[in-house]
C-alpha cells in the first residue's frame, strides 16, 4: 500500500524528481517553460505523480544506486529499525524525489515532503522535526538551500534525534530539550559541493544521479506509454529517447507531446515518422536541441566563427540574458560537447559546425589556430 504523503502548507510540493524549489528549475523564469526544460509546472506534476513507481522493482535506470539502497532498506527491515539516513544528488529530473517515495513505502512509512527553501528559521525545522511520527520519512528538496540556523538544529536531529528549543532572547534564553521519535531523512540536491562537510558525513547512504542511457530511456517510454494507454512501437520510443537528453521527466513530456501529435495528425499510433515530424513541430531536434540551443550555437558560428566570444556578447546576439544563456543552454551544450567554455571565451567545436551543417572555417576545420584547442 503506498505510503501516506503529508505536505506542510507554508512549503513547495515536489514532483517527479526534486524541483520544486526554483533553483531546480531550468535557470530564469523566461526560459522554464522550455520542452526539453527538466522543471516540472503542475500538468508535468499531476502526470508524473501517476508515472512514478511504486517501488525499486519497477525504477528503471540508476542500477548501482538501486542495488546499494535495496541492501540499505532490507537490512534495516530486518533489524525492525528506521533505515539510515539518504542524501541523493544529481540532475533535475532524475528520479530524486521518487526514490524518496520509494524508500517510504518499502519501509512502510508515511512521507513528509518540504524544501530547503521554505525552511527560512530553525523554528519552520522544529515544527516539522517535532510533528515526526516514528519511523517517518523527510523528504528535503533542495537541502542545500536551507538556512543555516536550520541546518545547525539538523546535525543534533539527525544524529541524536533530539533538537534544542530556544525560548526568549538575550541573557534570558533559555534552551529546551525535545526528544524526537527515530525518522529517515532523505535529502535531495542538485549541488551537492554547497552542503557543508558536516551535514554530508551525517548522510548513512549517499546515491549520485546519473543521466540516462538512450536504452533506458525507452524502457521509461515503453512503461509510460502503458500507463498512458498511448501506442508506440521500439522505434518510436527509440526516436523519443533520443532526444530526451538523457532525463526521465523530458522523455515522457516528450512522450505526451508527441502522443497528442499522433491522435491529431496520424492514427494515434507512434511511430518513429510521427514522433519525429511531432518534435519538428516542437522544435526539438535529433540531439534534443532545442530553439534556445540552436539559437546559441548559430550565433557562435555564424556571426562570431565559432569564437572564442564573451558570454555577454553571445547573450545580446541571441537577444536572451547573460544568465539564460549561462545557466539554461550551455551546460547541455557543453555535455554534448557542441560547445567550450575557455579563459578566452566561449568556443564552439567541429561537432557543432557539423550538427548544423555549416562548413567551417579553416581554423575550425583544424587549422593552426584551432589545433591547440581540439588537437586537430
């Protein structure tokens, strides 16, 4: 039976991964609303809150982290104690938050869910700590951002189960001892070089997040579709999983997209024709590139031939803001390996030239000024 989840009020509700907070977003709030973007608005939340799963067995991907955590979850079973404390950590969109959904229901526990964010005073902690029932599970979005009063007042409750009260101010204060009831928390981040030392080493398991294979990805495709009561065929998922950057919750917005383009346009059925003419419509192309990164990468080639260039000279010729461009399209441009931050500047490589279909330069092509760079 799944676990009961309770949401404080005054905090953000997550959804498929951990990204309710809004550094877990895709970077500005002009560029979140981005398809291939790993944010989630309230649809993405709705629909994936019915595509999760309900238990390791069913999550796909993420094999080391799923074996080492079901070793965690049965020992402590067998011993009938709380499971140690989890951090996970990684990329939006990866599966955080539901691993921490999974972690209550194999141990049978109810879930609180809250944010970093939301917890500005060590009083908004001690409320939630002190409302714990035995056993529970605290899902933390965003751990990183927590203030640090409240980060303080966690060490003691992770370790002793046991938080100080201050009551008055001043001279006159006084500290309260409250006994907490043993709980589970599961903290998620997306940067986890910003949690201190001391809150890392009071974490029992540690799981890291990485991007998914393309062949994982139509697992997810193929599982959703079911779910969806959507029909597609191995290649259309593979067209699918391709451009989905190697994430979960692209993969099944792309799914439904795509989904709506088949019912409208074609026989309902996804094929690779159809879910390749759908994300054509939406801008979305064979690397999973969208509008935003292709603006980007044109810019760099053809007014700036492939740099190096400023990053404020490359956000005015692609009209967006410094930190869009910074935060939203280069760090998958990077990953793919389209694009080089240097001291000089921004650089764009061969694969870039050759994924638009430009011809490059003789420098880009492996002339003696580009040699160093690529050793060409």
């Amino acid at each position: 039976m799944p676990p009961r989840t309770t949401t404080d009020r005054e905090v953000q509700s997550v959804n498929w991964d951990d990204e309710s907070a809004p550094e877990t977003t895709d970077g500005p709030a002009a560029a979140a609303d981005r398809l291939v973007g790993s944010s989630a608005d309230g649809e993405d939340q709705a629909v994936e809150a019915a595509l999760r799963p309900k238990d390791l067995g069913e999550f796909v991907g993420q094999e080391r982290v799923r074996e080492q955590l079901d070793l965690v979850l049965r020992a402590a079973r067998a011993r009938g104690a709380t499971a140690d404390h989890v951090l996970l950590s990684g990329a939006p969109g990866l599966g955080k938050t539901t691993l921490s959904m999974i972690i209550a229901a194999e141990m049978g526990a109810p879930i609180r869910i809250t944010s970093g964010p939301a917890i500005q005073h060590a009083g908004d902690l001690a409320a939630i700590l002190s409302s714990l029932t035995e056993g529970e599970v605290l899902f933390l979005d965003e751990i990183h951002r927590m203030s640090r009063p409240a980060e303080e007042m966690l060490y003691m409750a992770m370790e002793d189960f046991r938080v100080d009260v201050i009551v008055g101010k001043g001279p006159g204060a006084t500290a309260i001892p409250l006994e907490l009831p043993p709980f589970t928390l599961v903290g998620a981040t997306t940067r986890a070089g910003l949690l201190p030392p001391p809150l890392r080493d009071r974490f029992g398991f540690t799981g890291h997040m990485e991007f998914y294979a393309p062949a994982e990805l139509e697992r997810v495709i193929h599982r959703s579709a079911r779910l969806l009561d959507v029909a597609i065929d191995a290649e259309g998922a593979a067209e699918i999983a391709g451009r989905s950057r190697g994430t979960p919750r692209i993969a099944n917005r792309l799914l439904r997209r795509v989904r709506d383009f088949a019912q409208v346009k074609a026989d309902g059925v996804i094929t690779p024709e159809v879910a390749a003419q759908a994300l054509e419509v939406y801008e979305v192309d064979a690397r999973g590139l969208d509008r935003l990164d292709r603006a980007v990468l044109t810019a760099l080639l053809k007014l700036f031939g492939g740099g190096p260039v400023g990053l404020s000279t490359l956000a005015v010729a692609v009209g967006e803001e410094r930190e869009t461009v910074e935060e939203v399209a280069e760090p998958f441009l990077v990953r793919e390996g389209l694009l080089a931050r240097t001291p000089r500047g921004r650089i764009a490589t061969p694969a870039a030239w050759t994924h638009l279909g430009l011809v490059p330069p003789a420098q880009a092509a492996g002339g003696p000024g580009q040699q160093g760079l690529f050793g060409g």
